[in-house]
C-alpha cells in the first residue's frame, strides 16, 4: 500500500503519519527526509536483506522536490509500504491513472485558523472571537499557524524581499498571500510583534515542559490581551 499525505494543515498530516506508522509495531521504520537522494530510497526499497525484515517506509516531500514520478510508484511492490508525507498541498493528478495502490488524504486547514489570523491586529476584539469558536481539533494545530503568521509578519515589517522569506519559510508563499501579511504587519509594529512572538515561543515551552495546566487557547487569549488590547 502506497500513502500519499498532503494538504494545507501539515500539523494534521504529520499526526496522520504518526497514526499510521503506530499500527506497525513489528516493522523496522525507515525514514527517509529531503536530503535523501531517491537511490538512496530505491536502494533501501529494493535491497533484499539476508533476514527477511518487515519495513515500513516513510518519505518527506519526495513529491514536491520532484523525487519521483508516476512510474516509480508503479514500480514499487505492492507487498511494500511506502508513506509519501508533503508539508504542503501538492499537485497529485499524475498519480491518479497509476496502476499502483495508492490511498491519497488531503489536509485542509479549517477555515476559523483563516478567519482568526486575518484578524489580528491592534485593538480588534475580532481575534478573540474567533478563537473561543475553535473546536478541539482545530486548536491542535492552532499554535503552529499562529507562531508561523507572526514570525511571517516580523520578517515583513523587516521588510525582508519575499524570495528571502520563501528560502527561510518551511514552505513557498504565493504573491497574494505576501501582500496580504506586509498589509497586515503595517499595522502593528515591530517591537509589538517581537513581544508576541517571543511570547508564544514562552508559551509553547511551558506546555510542552508541563509548567502550565491552562489551555493553548486561555494563554493565547492572554498574550493577545496583552499586546493587542486598544
């Protein structure tokens, strides 16, 4: 079985990822990041071991570097499994009339993770609202996107140029979505951004440190009305 993971929410790709490689206790687990060459994975997918070994193969953003194509999955054998895990939503109308096995899942980021980041800014009581309305499931991969738009909107307000920004991102920004976060970063200014960002970074320490029994969303409340209240 072949596994194709991608989407716009990476947070809830990778913990699909993580379900899955979880239901192969007995497998040896390679992994294989974007520094590995596609010999390398070929060689490991192909190598017949002296000990005959169960594996459970799994490939980050083999896709979106162009490390394989249409064929290469038909040539995988389907005794194998292989999870291909994208950062980002990618382009997967060539696989589609392959003959090899494959189970493709697209993450989409809720809709309210658009809404509430759109709405920061100084003195907007909109934020607020718009994060008492996330779900559980949503607020899981809500401290991801919150860090990664300020972070986006520091660099901004540095006026960094955007080819710089894509080199130091995680993944490309298309042009509208810059213009969008250089308009939203005039509106704030930079030392004020410094502080939330710095601020997140302390709240993601105490959670995960166990420091802290209050809520991602109760902490992020409080960091907002700290910084932003008019």
């Amino acid at each position: 079985m072949i596994h194709i993971l991608h989407g716009e929410d990476s947070i809830a790709s990778y913990n699909r990822l993580q379900l899955i490689l979880s239901n192969f206790q007995d497998f040896e687990k390679l992994k294989f990041d974007e520094k590995t060459t596609k010999d390398d994975f070929m060689m490991a997918l192909f190598t017949q071991d002296l000990i005959d070994v169960k594996k459970i193969v799994s490939c980050v953003s083999f896709i979106s570097l162009k490390k394989i194509d249409k064929e290469d999955l038909k040539n995988i054998p389907v005794e194998k499994t292989v999870i291909f895990w994208e950062k980002q939503k990618v382009n997967i109308k060539q696989f589609a009339s392959s003959q090899a096995k494959i189970q493709i899942e697209e993450f989409k980021t809720p809709p309210t993770i658009f809404y509430f980041l759109d709405s920061i800014s100084k003195g907007s009581k909109q934020s607020i609202s718009w994060l008492n309305k996330f779900t559980e499931d949503e607020t899981r991969s809500l401290f991801w996107h919150l860090t990664s738009r300020i972070y986006l909107m520091v660099l901004a307000k540095l006026k960094i140029p955007q080819h710089e920004v894509n080199a130091l991102n995680s993944r490309p920004i298309q042009e509208w979505q810059w213009n969008k976060i250089t308009s939203q970063a005039a509106n704030l200014d930079l030392a004020t951004l410094k502080k939330i960002f710095y601020g997140l970074l302390r709240i993601d320490y105490l959670i995960k440190s166990g420091k802290t029994n209050l809520q991602e969303k109760t902490l992020v409340s409080t960091l907002f009305l700290k910084y932003l209240s008019p």
